[in-house]
C-alpha cells in the first residue's frame, strides 16, 4: 500500500544514496551523524514554502 509518507521515504533514501551529503546536511540543518527523516523533509519544505 503506498501513502505519501512511504513515497516520501522513497525519495529521501533515493536522495540520500546520490546526493552531497555535506550539502544535504547543510540545507536541512541536520547534524554530522544524522539521517533525514520524513519529518525533517516536510518541515523544510514548509518553512521554504512560508518564507
């Protein structure tokens, strides 16, 4: 069964495997040892959205 979160999941583990992770660490403001979580992704998302 896919649900928006699972399809964000997805993407985050896909986006992780392939990406900077410095800079991925930067732009969501995660720590060194830190993974996004689907959470993280939809805050960010919202404050870029609002600001």
């Amino acid at each position: 069964m896919h649900t928006i979160k699972s399809d964000i999941n997805t993407a985050i583990e896909n986006m992780w495997r392939f990406t900077d992770k410095n800079k991925t660490r930067k732009i969501l403001r995660i720590g060194e040892y830190d993974k996004p979580s689907c959470k993280g992704i939809v805050t960010m998302i919202k404050y870029y959205i609002i600001c």
